[in-house]
C-alpha cells in the first residue's frame, strides 16, 4: 500500500472515502483518491445512487438455496424457470463463471456453484465447498430445481490444476451415485492460431480430437 | 465503454452496483465487477462503512469560503490557523495540490484554490474561477485568513500552457493591486539526471540558475 499522507491532510470525511476505496481491488491510493474527487464533484444524487447501490447490494442479495447463484429471488431466476432442463446441472467455481456461460445463451439446463474448488494448500476443503447440497440435489430430486432427477452434471470448473483436483473428487462422488458426469471440452480456443498455442493446449486438442459430421 | 451482458445477467442489485462503478474515473466494466464482488463478500459492517463513507462526503465535505480548500469545517483548519502567515497566499488550480504541497511541510503560509486554470480552447474564463474572491482577500483584508492584508502571492500553478496563461493573467491583476508576486521554482527535478532532462526542462534551469551561498 502507498504511504500514507501526514495526518489531517484532506477533510476526514474525504481521507475516510479514500480509505473505503483503497480496500476494493485493484484500487491503490492514488486511484481512491482519483476516485473521491469525483463524487465530491459529481451531483448529489449520482453520490446518493452509489451510496445506495452498495447497501443495497449487501442487504437485497442472496445465495438462492438451491444453485447458490446470486440473486435477489430465491430460489433464483434459473432455478426456478420451468423452460429449462433441470436434469443437467453444470457445476462452476464461482456465479461470475455461470454469468459468462449463460451469456453464451447455448445452454438450457440449470447450475450448480461450488463457491470455490478444492485447494488443500489453500485450505480449501470439500466441506467448505457446497459440494454436499449438490449431492443431495442428485440423491433426493425434491431439493433439485423443480423436483426433477438429475441425470447429467457437467463439469465446468477451471481447467487448472485446482479445477482438475475438484473435478476428480466431484466425478468419483458423482459417479458412485449412478449419475453421468461430462465436463466442458479442451482444445483449441476459437479464433486462435495453432502456431501460437501451448503445449497443453494443443495436447488437449490431439487427445479430444471431435468427429466431423 | 466494454459490451455489457445480456440482460438479467447479474440480480438487479449488482448489476445497479456495477454501473455505479464504471461511472468512476478509470474504473471499466471488468473492474467493476471485481469491485462488486468484493462488496458481495466482504462483511456487512465493511460495505456500509463505505456506502456511508460516500454519502458523508457528499454532505459534509464543502469549500472554505475564504480559500475555497476542501474542508468539512469553515473557514478550513489553514485558514483559521494564527500560526500560520497569513500574508503569503500560495495560488493552486486544485486541492490536490494544495494537499500536495501542505505534505512538504516546508510552507507556513495559507493558500487560494481556484478550482481550474484559464483554458478558453476548453471554456474556462475568468470569471469561472475563484479569481475575484483572490482579488478581494488582496484588496479587503479583513476577507483574508485572520484579517491579515497580504504582501505575497505565490503562484504554484501547473507548468504547462494553460498553468502559465492563468498565472500571466494572474500576476496582471495582482501586480494592479500593489502585491509581490512570484512564482515556484522552475528547474531540473530532484533526483532526476541531467542527460534525461528535456529542452524545456534545461532552459528552466540555466534561464532560472540560482546563486550558491
């Protein structure tokens, strides 16, 4: 963190601001700074809309309690929704993953969000995970998305090595409970050139190589 | 601006909360997001610490009505000082600067914030700035901090084309007014190297060369 100004510098109310902000992230002293000048020059009202927008944001959103993704319904938009296929469930890391998949619009089954992986170096356990409300989702389909039996989860986790170690440990959990478990495909990323594609990549792409129709 | 999602994508809230954000200064939609999770996770008492940090701000911090300093008390805390000098006046464009400045701790006087600089191409007249309210603690003294009359006004104004233009029309008016005026120092920065320094820089440095004691 950058040093901090003599004391009394700014107003409190301002060095108060300054403080708040730097505790974002990616946010250092010199951007917080930035930052509360401009509600000191913004109107009123935009200030007040912010102010709100945070509180709000801590008091008016929840996990739903079925695919604990984000929302201010419970159980959530997607769970709720008796459109879509809630016999898949696709298993991601964190709600930021399950927005970017939705946005491809591709996908009609219902989520499930761990809230993390499996990290032991990190501390990360099973246990601290949502992995056991996703079993029972699988083992008594009246917790599931509109009562219905699962008979597919995808595995959509990070394709690193804490991605793998949790979709190990999930796939062996999964499959003893006889339902199928995929996961998304590796390969060449769209749009890339194969010249400029890691070892890794290009691995994964030979070993998962897709028949054409 | 990036795309923003589809609609729906994130709870109301959140997706309120991160268009609040982008509307900061260099603060996009990708940190934004971050900057709303972060809020998401943190705890309850921490996000209203900041919701109210910004509201507070707005309410309570205003200009100093002598130097027009950002100040949550009036006249501000330079201002009502006696122990400073109150008959030197350090001229800045912003209270940043005088921020800035105040953290060197070398300057015992008191300063006038004018709240821009001349910049006609941009709109910025005379008459936009805190100019006359100057001009007044020069010519009534007991406008000026302690009732003191000034005999010095320092022109701490940004060395580029619109600082020099405010400040020749500055030391104008001043000058009119039977008051010294000088200006900061210009010249090679400290610390810096002299086969690096540019034209500007150097001719700062011979024209303005200082005798040694």
């Amino acid at each position: 963190m950058a040093s901090r100004p003599t004391s009394n510098a700014y107003p409190e109310p301002v060095e108060r601001l300054i403080d708040e902000f730097t505790k974002l992230p990616g946010i250092g002293r010199r951007s917080a700074e930035r930052m509360a000048f401009h509600v000191l020059k913004c109107s009123e009202q935009d200030a007040m809309g912010l102010s709100r927008a945070v509180a709000d944001v801590k008091q008016k959103v929840r996990c739903c309690s079925i695919c604990f993704n984000l929302t201010d319904i419970d159980p959530c938009g997607i769970c709720s929704n008796e459109s879509r296929d809630a016999s898949k469930v696709l298993v991601v890391e964190q709600a930021r993953d399950l927005i970017s998949l939705e946005q491809t619009g591709v996908y009609k089954g219902v989520y499930h969000v761990l809230t993390g992986r499996i990290d032991p170096l990190g501390g990360v356990e099973p246990g601290d995970l949502t992995i056991a409300a996703l079993l029972q989702r699988i083992e008594k389909p009246d917790r599931n998305c509109c009562r219905v039996k699962v008979h597919e989860v995808i595995l959509g986790l990070n394709p690193d090595m804490e991605g793998d170690t949790t979709g190990l440990y999930l796939a062996d959990e999964l499959t003893k409970r006889g339902v199928n478990v995929t996961r998304l495909a590796r390969g060449l990323p769209a749009g890339s050139h194969l010249e400029y594609a890691s070892k890794a990549v290009l691995a994964d792409a030979i070993e998962g190589r897709q028949a054409m129709r």
